[in-house]
C-alpha cells in the first residue's frame, strides 16, 4: 500500500512522517528541483535494495546520496579543503559531484564502487526531508530507461504500489536530471550534462573537461536495427529526432508527417501539418516540458514522434542529450528524410 502525502495540509507533521518511514527502512518518492526522486535511508542496505526493485534498476547503476548539510557530506565522502569552500557557496544546486567514499556506506548505493556521487538538491521539501532522516539514497524515481518523472501525477501512475509514500508537489523546477561531475580527477570530468550548465561550473569552480559523448550520440550507431537498441528516458513510442531544422521543417509540413506527433518550438509550430505539442519558446522551457511531453506521445493516438534539435548552450546540452537517448533514429546533418520512411517501411 502507497500512501499518497500532500504537503499543502500539516506540512511539518507530513515531512516527519515522511522521515519516519525512511528511518523505519522504507520508501519515500520525493520532489527535487530537477526530477523527482525515490529514496530510502542510504546506510541501510536493505531498505536501499527496495529501491533497486521498485525501479526495476540493475544492481551495477549506483545511486546518488542526498544531503543537506556538509557534515552530511563528511561521514560519506572525502572533499578537499579547496572545493568544499567553493561548493559552500555554489550548494544547494542541481549540481553533483562524484567523491572518493567512505567506507560507512553499504556497497549496494556505489555498486561496490570506490567513488560516491553526493548532491545538495535545491527544494524545500526535499531539505527539509533530508534534514530529518539524511543522507537519502536516491536515483530518479521513474521505472529504468522511462523518462524521468517530472510531476506528482505520473509518480503515482508509475509507482503506486511499489514504494511506501508518494510526496503530491505537483510539477518540479527543471525538468532534467542534475549535472555530475567527477571530482577524483584533474581536470574535473562531466559524467552527465544536467539542469546545471558547463558555463557556470567553469565560472564557479573550475576548468571541466567535456567528452563529445555529453551530446548523446552514444547510442544512435545501432539505431537502425530496430528492437537492438538500448535506450534511456525514452518514450514507448518510437521517436525521430531531424537534427537539420530546415530538414525538420520541411518533414512537418509534408504529408507524411501526419503519422507522428510533432513536438517543436512555438516558433516552428506554424509548420506542421497537424496540431503539434509544442515544448516551448526558450530552452528553459523545453527542458520543463521534454520527459513530460514524451509521455504525452505514449498516451496521443500517433505510433510516432517526431522531434527538432536546440542549440546545445547552456541548459540546452542537457535538453540534446536527453532527446538523442531518447530517440529511436537520429537523422543527422544534411541527410535525407527519406530514411525515416525506409525505417518505417523495415519495422
Ligand atoms: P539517476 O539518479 O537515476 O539519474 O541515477 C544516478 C546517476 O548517477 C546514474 O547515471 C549513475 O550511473 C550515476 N552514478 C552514481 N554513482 C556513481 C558512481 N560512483 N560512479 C559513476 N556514476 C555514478
Ligand atoms: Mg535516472
């Protein structure tokens, strides 16, 4: 039995129930600024396990511990001097960073790794959970490989019966996960492009090395064998992302396009051939609108999506990477849409 909990009514009653249930070795889904989380005590195995089992998350992805507070930090990780007083002033924020552990966290939230990756999440409720029962274990609250969840609506759809309590906050800040970075080496590695942008970690703490990957091109040589592909925050629904926008403009206002749900800026919505969804009209936007809209695609009558790429500045690598991992077939470049209709004539 899951109990829904909104935060509106007793709210001080409500979050300690909350950490009560996380202290007993339950489970607790959560709102953050980016997504929302599911979480459970992270120096108690067992109840971290029943994470691992809601989500259905293999048992090799790590988890991300929670904090509140630095002394939090200090009984799980090693922080140098230098980058605890910079992250004093740069914390709360949707900003992770990956630390050498210490040995007080149980092997199941690093997957036996000897790194852990540590995050101040910049939410009242969640501080304020955290604050009571800290550090929470916690990924992104969404089934594996399903977008991430981004409103109170689809946590409960999606987890009703597998966790404890579902936190009602209604839709979150972001829209994307939070930015990892790994501080074990020099210079500073991006491991996940998030809410947080590159510029203003160079700004803040320090040169930060981006791997081409960050873009999210990893999965796509693969994309044309239909069912083989791995893919992450995806829809159900298979989606095609025109990278070219004069490309994606002429497909949404052709004929065929009529198969797909179009998701576009408002700028190109007078294109399309049909009513589209339209994600936005700046960046900031499209990132609060992406995984909630790719879950409009799974329930819309369409068996396809169709989506355009945004400039990768800012928040707006995230929003890219996000979109290619989603997507079923990346048409890159100047190539030719013809081979959206070959996909679709092979599947
Ligand atoms: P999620 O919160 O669901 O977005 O998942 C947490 C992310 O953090 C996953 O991409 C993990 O692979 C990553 N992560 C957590 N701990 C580590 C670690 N020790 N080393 C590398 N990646 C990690
Ligand atoms: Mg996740």
């Amino acid at each position: 039995m899951t109990e829904i909990i909104n935060m509106d009514n007793n709210y001080r009653e409500s979050i300690l129930k909350c950490a009560a249930t996380i202290k007993d070795g339950g489970t607790v889904v959560f709102p953050t600024e980016t997504v929302y989380g599911l979480g459970a005590d992270a120096f108690n195995a067992d109840a971290c396990k029943k994470i691992f089992v809601a989500k259905n998350r293999p048992a090799d992805n790590p988890l991300i511990v929670h904090i509140s507070n630095m002394e939090m930090l200090e009984k799980v990780a090693y922080i140098d001097k230098d980058l605890k007083e910079k992250m004093e002033h740069v914390w709360p924020s949707p900003l992770t960073l990956l630390l050498k552990r210490k040995n007080s966290l149980p092997d199941i939230v690093t997957a036996g790794l000897d790194t852990v990756c540590i995050r101040y999440p910049d939410n009242r409720i969640a501080l304020d959970l955290i604050d009571a029962c800290g550090p929470i274990a916690a990924p992104s609250a969404n089934i594996s490989t399903r977008p991430s969840i981004v409103d109170s609506g689809t946590a409960i759809k999606e987890l009703d019966g597998r966790v404890d309590i579902i936190i009602d906050a209604g839709r979150v800040k972001y829209g994307v996960e939070s930015t990892i970075i790994n501080c074990t080496v020099n210079p500073y590695r991006l491991l996940r492009a998030g809410a947080f942008t590159v510029e203003d970690i160079r700004s803040m703490i320090g040169n930060v090395y981006v791997d081409p990957l960050a873009k999210g091109y990893s999965q796509s040589s693969v994309a044309l064998t239909p069912g083989l592909k791995y893919r992450h925050y995806a829809p159900s629904k298979k989606l095609f992302l025109i990278e070219n926008e004069d490309d994606f403009i002429k497909f949404i206002s052709s004929e065929e396009s009529r198969e797909f749900l179009i998701l576009c800026s408002a700028k190109n919505s007078v294109y399309a051939s049909e009513k589209p969804i339209i994600l936005g009209d700046n960046i900031y936007e499209v990132a609060y609108n992406l995984f909630y809209d790719f879950r409009l695609l799974d329930d819309s009558e369409k068996e396809y999506g169709v989506i355009q790429s945004f400039p990768e500045n800012g928040i707006g690598l995230a929003v890219m990477n996000r979109i290619r991992k989603a997507s079923f077939l990346i048409v890159k470049d100047k190539e030719n849409i013809d081979k959206i209709n070959r996909v679709l004539n092979e599947t």
